[in-house]
C-alpha cells in the first residue's frame, strides 16, 4: 500500500472524527442551551406569579382553594394524585408552610394587608389544633405590623341552612374585620362529636366483637362491642368537649372584645342570621366578594397615619443614633468599643426603618424587592461584620483583614458609613425638611397610585420553599468549604465553623406501622438517624399527628427519639390528635408543645379480633387448619371461626398487662412524673391540651412557631434570628445527590458524627480547592432553586388537566419526567405498603 494512500485514508477518518465531534458538539449546546431556557422559564413563571413592586401585593389566603396536611407529598406522589384524579384534587400545602408564609408576610414590604378566606367545607377537613395555629399566625401577623397592614377574613356564609361552623368563626374571629354575604348565616353553635355504634348490625350478621382493653376510658372498641355510650365513654367526651368550646369561647371573646359570657349566650343563640351577626358584633359588616378590594384599598388608606406615625419615631431614632455615633467617631478610633456599639444601634435602627413600608418614603418612585433585600442583606452583613471586630484587638482587626476580603470590605463600608452617617443606605435624612417629608408624607403613595394585586397562597409559599431551598444549599456548600479550610488552617477552631445553624423538621403523622409510610417506624428512625449526623442541625423538631398504632413500632420510635435526645434536643410538636402510641413515642422528647385544642394521652392498649363463626355458617363457609404445635391455630385462617381457649386468653391479658406497665413507666420516665400520677391520668383517658399542661402530659402551649423558637433557645440557636429550617426525608434532595456525587459534601454515609473533615471526597483531584467550590457555590443552589420551581411548575400543569392546553403541558412534562436524571426527584420519599399481617396489639 503505497504512502499517499495511507495519508489519504487518514485525512478521511480525521475529517470523519471531526465531523463527529462537531455534530456531538452541536447536539450537547443545543441540550445545554435548551436545558438553560427550559429552567429560566420555570423561575420566572414562579416569579412572575408574585409580584415585585412594594406595598402592592395582598395575601389572599384562601383555605378553600387547597388542602392543608401535616407533610407534603413529595413531587411524585403529587403527580400521581393529580392524575389518578383527572386533575380535579386540590394542591396540598403543609401546615408549616402556610404558617411560615403569613409570618414572612409581616415583615414583607410587597404585602400591604391579608385577606383570609374559607368555608365551612374547606375547614371541616382540620382539627381544632390545626384551626388554632392558622389562627395565632394571623394573630402575630397583626401583632407585628401594630394593625397597619389590614386582616379581613371573608365567607359567603358561616354554614349553609343554618349549619355548624364554629371551626370556621374560630379562624375567622382573629381577624380586624370580618365580613359574609347578606343572604349569609352565622352556624357560632358549638362542639359535638359523634360515635358510631355498629353492634347491633354486627349481631345480625352473625360476627362476634373480642376486646381485651386497658382501661375503662379505652373506648376506641366501643363502636362494635356497645350500643350506646357508655358511663366512662360519655363522662371523658363531655369533659373533653367542654374543654375545648370554653377555650373556644375565651378566645373569641378576646379577639371581638366582648366578654365570655356574652359569646357563650350568643353560641346558646345560634345559629344567626345575617344582621344578628352584625348587630352582635360578631362581624364588621356584609359584603360580596368583588366589593373586598375596594374594601381593602379603603383600609389602607385609613390606616395612614397610623403608619405615619411609626415612621416619626423610626426617624428620630435613627437621627438620635446618628448623633452619637458622630460623637463617638470624633472622640474614638472606629474599631474602639464605643464607636462600635454605637455603629451597631445605628444599624439596627436603619433596619427598623427599613422594615416601616419604605414604599411611602419615596413618593413617585418604584422600589423593587430586589432593592429592598440588598439593602437589608447590605444592613444585615454590616451588623454581623461589626458584632466580629467587637471582640478583637486592633492588631487582630489587621490580620484578619488582611486574610478575610469580605470583614475588609464591610470595615471600609463601615469607615464610610461614621464619616458620612447622616444618608443612609437607602434614604436621604440630611435635612430636616426631608426627614419631616418622609415622616408625614402625603403625598399618594405607590401602593394607592397602583392597582393593588391579589397573591396567591400557593405561589407566595412556593416562592419562599425556593428561597430557602436555594439558602439550604448554599449554607451547606459554604459550611463543607469552611471545614475544609478549617482543616488546613490550625489558627481557626474547628468548632466556630461546626456550630449548628439550623432546625431539622421530621414528620410522624398517620397510623404507627412497622413499615417505611408516613407514620412508620422503619422511616422515622432512618430519618432521625440523618438529623443526628448532620452537625448543621442544632435541634430537632418532631411533628406528631398520630391517633396511635402498633405497640411495637410506637417502641421502636420512642427507643429512637429517646438515642437522639442524647445528642441534639428533640421538640416535639402535637397536631390534632397526639394519643395512644403517638403520645408512647413522643415521651422521652426534651420538650412537648401542644395546643390548647390539642387531643392527646389515650394512655392505654387494646386488642379486638371478630369470631365470624354464625357468618360463616349461615353463608356455608368452613375452614379446617392442619398444624403442627399447640397454639398455631390461634392465629390460622380457623381461628377466625372459634373463639380462643383459656390459656390462650390468660397469655394475651399477660401481653396486654406488659404493653401497659411499659407505656406508663416510659411516660413517667420520659415526662419525669411519679408513677402512681401516671397510673391516675392514664387507664386509656383523652385529654384536651389545656388539660393536658396542668396534669404534666405536655410542657407548654403553642404549634410549629413555638416549637421553633423553642428548638432555637435548646439547640443554641438564639443568636442567629432566623435559623434554616430542613425538612429531612429519607433520601437526599437532587441538588445534594449531585453535590455527593461530584465531591462537594460527603455522601449520607460518611458523615462523622465527630465532625471530622476526610478529605478524600471533599474536592474532585482535577479541580483546585477554591475553583471546585466556586462552582459548587453556583451550581447547587441553582439547582436546588429548580428543584423547586420545577415542582411549582408541574404542580400548575396537573392541576389545570382541564385546561385545553393541558394534554400538551402534560405530554412535554411526561418528557421532562421520563428523564432518568429527574428519577431522584420525583421518586417518593417514602414507599406505601399495605400489610397482609394481622395487627393482633393496635393502639387507638
């Protein structure tokens, strides 16, 4: 073969190799480039949603328009209901969303009031727990803006024909103004709580109930041994109901400003009429639906002055401040404790200033959000710049900003701030004549200039899961480099980077099962475990909603929770019904937080089996069981047929007198009460919160805000105002897999719970240390972020299936969700099974 023929073969192949790679080339930036648009249309589809000007949004908290449940599903479980439904369910939001939403709010300046809307059939779905931490959201809501930022609630009617919605006027009372249709009708009628009794069907069928229960107030069997209450059943009920309507009522009478017993004789009254409604002063007035902007934007209006006047003191604290911190500058060097702390409440003070509807400082002109939060992020980092210093020498000032770029960019901003302290970040208060413009301005102001614009519940929640989805992952980037650096650098101590700085949140709700579902042993205790390891969470904070379960699973989560209360502080927070074997796990619990609403204790056990032998024969049905051992036909298919012998019924009261020794001694271990006490308040009895805190079951009133702030003040949180809160699952986020996968942050495995750095898998060996997270530190939290958006965007196209568009939506999200690169994301976090085993010990 001669030489000209090999090089032309060559060149061929090259050209060939080439073109390939060209075309490979095309194919991966036009991937890439579809993948960027695809991503920024599902962030700005979120945000476009929400919108961005200040004081122009109003937070329409409308119940009826979503289901609120304790967890959420996660993107594929939605998606899997949305579409067996045909689209028409309800999006879910958790409760800890909803709440966490109306607190932001507060203090958010787009939001200038809140409308809470509801009817008694979206709200029959939640307990009276559930009602009353919605209820003290709005109440802090107020609370924090003194009033100036309007709350009405509005309904058609406070049930239809007269029906009962104490629930609903519950929520609603805690709100400034209230308002209901005309042809409306106030249901204020009270508690009532109906049992069903089905013995009598059960005879007629030929099936016989068994029941062994531990004790009296055990009554959860009743429904199929009894016809009618009985004297222990009705005596606990009555005293329940009475708890919880007297609470009921002392809230009310607080909210309206009337006194208890005239909103008990009103309840004795009802149901009420419209204009009795009013003239009761149990609502502000009647309105229709399209009359509440108007009635909205007349409210802001009236409330002016009011916002007027905490501005006048703002300002002049902010100019008192400025006083001396000029004083001070003169007199002192910068880094001098005086002039620091100085500089600290005049920080401080610009914050609270900042905080006052900043909209109406600046007549005429538009302030984004996006102005507003570089501002308080420039405040919040100048405060913790100079808190840093406070405790330095000068000449350790130097070298740290020799080495720290960011403490030596915020001294010169600092440096610059005491030489010219009279303009602040965001207003002019040089003059006075400018600081009286601003103090009472008159002027119309942005928000009234505008058309005010209604925001969803729904999108306003799923744009703060994407804030702090996205602040999740950069925390947990910054904490990995920060022990990586730690580690190579012995002037700094490992434990200033290690210490927590977030509340893990995990979810025990639904029946205890031996399993991995949402109330299963198998999950809580995986999850538990991450929460342990992970060396960023300071506290753990245990959402129980759990009416009780298998006595084996209840003790394989308390001996979990009672491991992790050696290491981090567990705070458990009490849903609607906390009893039987959800109350069993949550004993050994550092702290308990229930509501006043709050059904808990059930301090019991019981077993219930049927005999289906006159069933059986009446429809010609036999069952003969061959075995091999005394008792193995005591739980064979037979046994449904004969009732058990003697000795067989003396071994279950044996087990049932074990299971309930157990439950009261780790109760009076766990809640530190002496035994005979537990032994008095236990014998199966209910208990309402209020209850519940004078006999020492639960140590102090509130929902998930409370237990938070508790969680903070445990786990050594209290300095840092606002701790990320981490909603673990059993499997790591997309955005965390990817980072393990790449090296960033370790896998599950190796996290060492004596907060080691290993080095092995912290930076890939092809990348720099500082050039690997720089990447990392865009990376993840934009991929957290789309996480986020995607779900918010999948969750629109599902439950729009209606829509004429929405096959095509669905058909490209079908694409989209086939990609094996999504599987993690959309994968449950947990995996439903159905048990074929005979739950032989439940608890109620």
């Amino acid at each position: 073969m001669s030489f000209r023929r090999i090089t032309t073969g060559a060149w061929k192949f090259t050209k060939f190799v080439g073109r390939g790679v060209r075309t490979t080339l095309v194919v991966v930036g036009l991937a890439a480039a579809g993948s960027l648009y695809v991503t920024h249309s599902f962030y700005r589809n979120l945000q476009n949603r929400v919108p961005q000007e200040l004081g122009t949004g109003v937070l329409d908290l409308d119940l009826s328009s979503v289901i609120v449940v304790e967890n959420e599903p996660s993107p594929g479980e939605a998606l899997f209901q949305a579409v067996q439904s045909g689209g028409r369910t309800k999006p879910k939001i958790s409760l800890r969303r909803l709440v966490a939403s109306i607190d932001k709010a507060a203090s958010d300046p787009r939001i200038t009031a809140l409308i809470a809307r509801g009817d008694d059939l979206s709200t029959s779905s939640l307990g009276l727990a559930v009602v009353k931490d919605i209820r003290d959201a709005i109440a802090r809501f107020r609370k924090a803006t003194n009033d100036a930022k309007p709350t009405i609630f509005y309904t058609d009617t406070f049930g239809e024909l007269m029906g009962n919605a104490t629930s609903l006027y519950y929520l609603a009372s805690v709100c400034e103004d209230i308002r209901m249709q005309p042809s409306g009708s106030l249901g204020w009628v009270g508690l009532s709580t109906d049992v069903v009794f089905i013995r009598k069907l059960l005879d007629q069928l030929g099936i016989v109930p068994k029941v062994l229960a531990r004790y009296e107030y055990k009554n959860a069997p009743n429904t199929f041994t009894e016809t009618q209450l009985t004297v222990h059943q009705r005596e606990q009920l009555q005293v329940l109901m009475s708890s919880l309507g007297t609470k009921i009522a002392e809230d009310v009478a607080e909210s309206r400003n009337l006194s208890i017993e005239g909103v008990l004789a009103l309840m004795n009254e009802a149901p009420l009429t419209a204009k009795e409604s009013v003239s009761s002063q149990l609502i502000q007035g009647l309105s229709y639906r399209d009359d509440l902007m108007d009635l909205i934007k007349d409210k802001v209006e009236a409330k002016r002055s009011l916002r007027a006047a905490a501005r006048t003191i703002a300002v002049d604290e902010c100019l008192s401040t400025v006083e001396q911190l000029q004083q001070q500058h003169a007199k002192f060097p910068m880094t001098s404790p005086n002039t620091l702390e100085a500089a600290n409440s005049f920080v401080k003070s610009c914050q609270r200033l900042l905080d006052l509807f900043p909209w109406e400082m600046n007549p005429g002109k538009s302030f984004h959000y996006k102005e507003w939060i570089e501002q308080r992020k420039l405040l919040e980092n100048l405060e913790s710049c100079l808190e840093q210093v406070s405790h330095m020498s000068d000449e350790e000032i130097k070298e740290r900003r020799q080495r720290d770029p960011w403490l030596d960019k915020y001294l010169k901003y600092a440096e610059t701030v005491m030489s010219n302290a009279s303009t602040l970040p965001f207003l002019d208060l040089s003059n006075a004549s400018k600081r009286a413009e601003i103090a009472n301005n008159e002027t119309h102001s942005q928000m009234t200039d505008n058309k005010l614009k209604r925001i969803r519940l729904l999108d306003y929640a799923f744009e703060m899961k994407m804030e702090d989805s996205i602040a999740s992952a950069r925390e947990q980037i910054e904490r990995i480099r920060k022990k990586q650096r730690a580690a190579k650098d012995s002037d700094q101590p490992q434990s200033q980077v290690s210490s927590p700085s977030s509340v893990a949140i995990v979810y025990l709700v639904g029946s205890i099962m031996r399993d991995e579902s949402s109330g299963g042993s198998k999950r809580l205790c995986a999850v538990l475990e991450r929460a342990v390891r992970d060396d960023s969470v300071g506290a753990i904070i245990l959402r129980i909603s759990s009416p009780g379960g298998s006595y084996v699973a209840s003790d394989t989560i308390h001996h979990a929770i009672e491991t992790a209360t050696k290491v981090k502080p567990v705070i458990a927070s009490f849903g609607d019904v906390v009893a039987s074997g959800g109350y069993f796990s949550a004993a050994p619990c550092t702290c308990i937080v229930a509501q006043p609403t709050t059904i808990t204790g059930s301090i019991g056990a019981f077993t219930l089996r049927f005999i289906f032998k006159e069933a059986a024969e009446k429809l010609g049905v036999s069952i003969e069981s061959p075995a091999f051992g005394k008792h193995a036909t005591t739980f064979a298919g037979s046994s449904l047929l004969e009732d058990w012998d003697k000795e067989m019924q003396d071994r279950a009261d044996q087990f049932l007198d074990m299971c309930y020794e157990d439950f009261v001694e780790k109760v009076s271990l766990g809640r530190k009460l002496e035994g005979e006490h537990v032994k008095k308040i236990a014998r199966g009895r209910i208990w309402s919160g209020v209850d519940a805190l004078n006999i020492g079951l639960v140590d102090m009133f509130g929902g998930i805000f409370e237990a938070t702030q508790e969680a903070k003040r445990l786990g050594n949180l209290e300095r840092d105002s606002t701790p990320l809160i981490k909603e673990l699952g059993m499997k790591p986020k997309l955005s965390e897999q990817i980072a393990q996968y790449f090296g960033w942050i370790p896998p599950e495995h190796e996290f060492s719970k004596d907060n080691r750095v290993h080095g092995l898998w912290i930076v890939p060996s092809w990348l720099s240390f500082d050039l690997s997270y720089s990447i990392a530190h865009q990376m993840v939290p934009f991929i957290a972020g789309w996480e986020v958006a995607f779900e918010y965007w999948m969750m629109q196209q599902t439950h729009s299936w209606m829509d004429p568009n929405g096959f095509s939506y669905l058909w490209s999200g079908g694409i989209l969700l086939s990609s094996p690169f999504l599987s993690s994301l959309l994968s449950p976090e947990r995996e439903f099974h159905v048990s074929s085993e005979t739950m032989s010990n439940r608890e109620n």
